[in-house]
C-alpha cells in the first residue's frame, strides 16, 4: 500500500472518503536518561530552550507518528483526517506522546474538482 496521507483537516483535498474506519492512533513514551535530566536541570538555570528535551520531545512525535501510519496500513485504511497530538506526564519522569486521527479509505474525487485556496 502507498503511503498514509495525513491531514489536520477532516477532508483530504480533490479525494473523496468512501470508508471511514473508526479512531486510531500511535503512541510511545519516552524518559531522559539521569545525565540528560541533570543537564536539563542545569540548562534552565539559564533560561532559553532545553535542546535535550526539545530533541527527545521531536523524536517522540516522530515515533508516534510512524506508528499512526503502521497502524492506519494494518487496518486497511490509506489516510487519517483530523489528526491530532496530545501528550502528558507520566509521574515526573516520562512522558507519553500520542498521534492520533480517523481512519478512512480515500479514493480520487470524480468530477469538477474544486480548488480550496485560502486567499
């Protein structure tokens, strides 16, 4: 199967949904090592970006949403609409990031196709 397509919107543009699948998403949870979470501590002693936590932070959304599309594949679909990230703490060590959307089958529009342009 081709690559998932992912929108934050509920449509797919010149695509037409003929199937949708229900919920899905992809999750994973990450913690910093001891050393990455003193140097944090250190760093916002100083002010400014944390880049060990913004890396881990990227990373995460990433993982997550690689496996939004793996999912989105075993369960037949070729797009999510609507997706989404969330994210939350779990105790005050980890971190959980989830990808999430609806799952649908797409097909070419058929027809005169409207452009959406936001002039």
């Amino acid at each position: 199967m081709d690559e998932i397509m992912m929108v934050t919107t509920n449509y797919v543009p010149g695509k037409t949904i003929t199937k949708v699948i229900g919920p899905i998403w992809g999750i994973t949870v990450r913690s910093r090592g001891l050393g990455g979470n003193i140097m944090a501590g250190l760093r916002s002693l100083g002010g400014g970006e944390i880049k060990e936590y913004t890396k881990m932070l990227s990373d995460a959304r990433s993982t997550a949403l690689s496996r939004l599309s793996q999912a989105a594949t075993e369960i037949g679909a070729n797009a999510v609409i609507e997706m989404r990230f969330d994210s939350s703490d779990i105790g005050q060590v980890m971190t959980e990031i989830v990808a999430y959307g609806t799952a649908v089958v797409v097909e070419n529009a058929s027809g005169n196709i409207e452009k959406v342009s936001l002039s």
